[in-house]
C-alpha cells in the first residue's frame, strides 16, 4: 500500500514560518526582560514608585527606568526589590558600570550572604569604567571584611590621592594594617588621615583607640572629641566609657555605657563593663543581673558566665558559683579566672 506524502503549501509554510518568528520574538523579549511586573494601581507600593512602574509598563525594555525604580527602593530600605530592579537592568544594558555599583551596594546594604555576587558587581564596574573611585573603595571595604589586606591596599593606595577619598582611603589602609598586627604602620597611617581631615570621625576614633591601648594621658582628650562631634555614635560614647573605666571615674562610665546601650541595645560590651563595675562596689545581684543581659545577647560569652560565678561565690552560693565556673570554662578551658574561681571554692 502506497502511503501519499502531503507537504503543506506555500501559503500553509508562510503561516508557520511567521508564527516561528513571532514565537522567537516573544522569546526573545521574555528572556531580556525579566523584570518584576508591579502594577501602577497597587497602592502597596509608594506613589513615586507606581509612578515609575507605569512608565516601565509601557516601555519594558528601557533599563535606565528600571535602575530609576531600584534606585528608589534602595532610598526607601527595600534592598530585595532593589536588587531584581538592578538586575533587570542590567540584563538590558550590562555596560553601564553605575547599574553594577549599585546593585552591589544594595547587597552589602541587606548584608546578603551572597558575597562573590557583590564582589563581582564590583568588578565588572571597574572593568567598565577604570576610573571610578566610589567602586573602588567599596571593592577594598569588601575585601578588607574578607580579611583580603593586600588586595584592599592595592585598590586603597591610588585613592589617597583622590580628594574626596584620601582620609577614609587612609582610615581603611590604617585598619588593614592592625588588624595584621602592624600597630607601627597603623599609627602612621592614621595621622595621614588626620593630616587630611582633622574632622574625619573614624579616624578621630582610631587615634583615641590607639592612645587607649597604650595608656597615653591624652587619651581623655581624644575621645572627648570623638563623643563632641557624634554624640549619637554607641562606639564613641562606649570608647569614652572604657576610658573613664580606666581612670575609676565609674560613676561617669556606668552613665556613658548606659548612653551606648540606649543607642545600641545590642551592645555586648557596655552591658557586660557595667557588670563588671557595679561588682568592683559589691553589687553582685546586680552585677549577676547585668551579667544575665550580657548572656541574653550573647549565651557563650564566658566572661560573664565567669562573673556571675564571682558574684555568686561572693553572696555564699558556691554550687551556683561552680556551676558557672564550668559554664565558662567549658566555653573558653583557657580562662584563668574561672580556673582560679574553681580553685577557691575547692
């Protein structure tokens, strides 16, 4: 039995030809945008945003629209929506350096864990445009948090130069080198910064660190300026705190610890320093109290779990002073004090 073959006919072909065109067309333009539909009724989003969003519904394909709307869902803290507005435009025009700095600060702004996408976005910025310090030194700040100093030196060294970035080029290059133990440089460094911008606050903070740590009497003096020129900084009014500590002027410290723990209710160290000054007056329940807070936002903190065992064998309650001892050295097996606590109540 002979079977007949029938081929479509010219017509027939043009009709499929057109409809594998348009098919690849629509494909096309799925593919190269991929941006978020938000209509511009939908009153869960801001009016500047709707605004945009028609905009982009009538011309889906124009990426500067799409940077404009992540630009203002970065303004207004949503990182996430930023970022697929970044991405979209970049996926429409991946030459533009500025879309790729963007979305790259968008996820340090939400502290993504996605840390080589950010690095990359940097990278390709600078590839883009050579000449961009902003990128730059957003790209070494990365690098110095990946504990990366070399690589954050390199992209720092030629920003000293620049005027709008020498003294917090200066500022990180000087964090680089401590953080490698290389106090000598850091302090150099340091003063470079200042030399630059006497009124740069990091580098104001660095210096009284500096002075702290190797007892200098003008420390004071530094760290009065740090608190002068940002009174709302938790880390300046803790670092005059610890300096008061350290001059026993307790009753200012416990005020200036209490000051960074009303700014920055997480702040570890302010509860824990002010445990530790109000045990020095025997105040142990309250020392123990201040001590619980410490362990509230830190459980292994075995600093604390040490001087809550003090404080407990102060008050007579040696099984709860032991237990906490061991608490603390199951933590850190290290701590001379909880090893000395052990020792005493045996």
């Amino acid at each position: 039995m002979r079977v007949r073959v029938r081929f479509p006919s010219r017509a027939q072909m043009m009709k499929i030809v057109l409809s594998i065109v348009l098919i690849a067309v629509l494909s096309c333009n799925s593919n190269r945008n991929s941006g978020r539909f938000i209509s511009e009724t939908d009153t869960t989003f801001s009016e500047e945003i709707r605004g945009i969003s028609l905009k982009i519904n009538n011309n889906p394909n124009d990426a500067e629209l799409y940077y404009k709307r992540a630009n203002t869902f970065y303004f207004e803290k949503k990182y996430n929506d930023a970022i697929l507005d970044f991405e979209t435009a970049i996926s429409i025009n991946p030459k533009q350096a500025l879309y790729h700095y963007k979305c790259a600060e968008s996820l340090i702004s939400m502290d993504s864990t996605n840390s080589n996408k950010t690095k990359e976005h940097l990278i390709q910025a600078i590839k883009i445009k050579s000449d961009y310090p902003e990128a730059s030194f957003l790209l070494a700040k990365y690098y110095l948090a990946r504990q990366e100093y070399d690589k954050s030196i390199d992209l720092l060294n030629p920003l000293t130069d620049q005027i709008d970035f020498s003294d917090d080029a200066y500022v990180l290059i000087s964090i680089a080198f401590k953080e490698q133990k290389d106090t000598v440089s850091a302090q150099k460094v340091i003063e470079n910064a200042l030399l630059k911008n006497p009124e740069n606050f990091n580098a104001v903070m660095q210096k009284t660190l500096f002075l702290y740590h190797s007892n200098d009497p003008m420390t004071e003096q530094w760290a009065s300026k740090a608190v002068r020129m940002n009174e709302f900084n938790d880390e300046a009014l803790y670092t005059y705190a610890l300096v008061m500590q350290q001059k026993e002027k307790y009753a200012v410290a416990i005020e200036y610890y209490d000051r960074a723990i009303k700014i920055n209710p997480n702040h570890i160290l302010a509860h824990y320093n002010i445990a530790v000054i109000q045990s020095l007056f025997d105040n142990y329940e309250e020392s123990i109290d201040w001590c619980n807070k410490t362990l509230d936002l830190e459980s292994t903190n075995a600093n604390a779990h040490c001087l809550i065992g003090y404080n407990q064998e102060k008050l007579g309650n040696k099984k709860a002073a032991l237990l906490s001892y061991k608490t603390a050295l199951s933590i850190n097996p290290s701590l001379e004090l909880a090893k000395e606590g052990m020792k005493s109540i045996h």
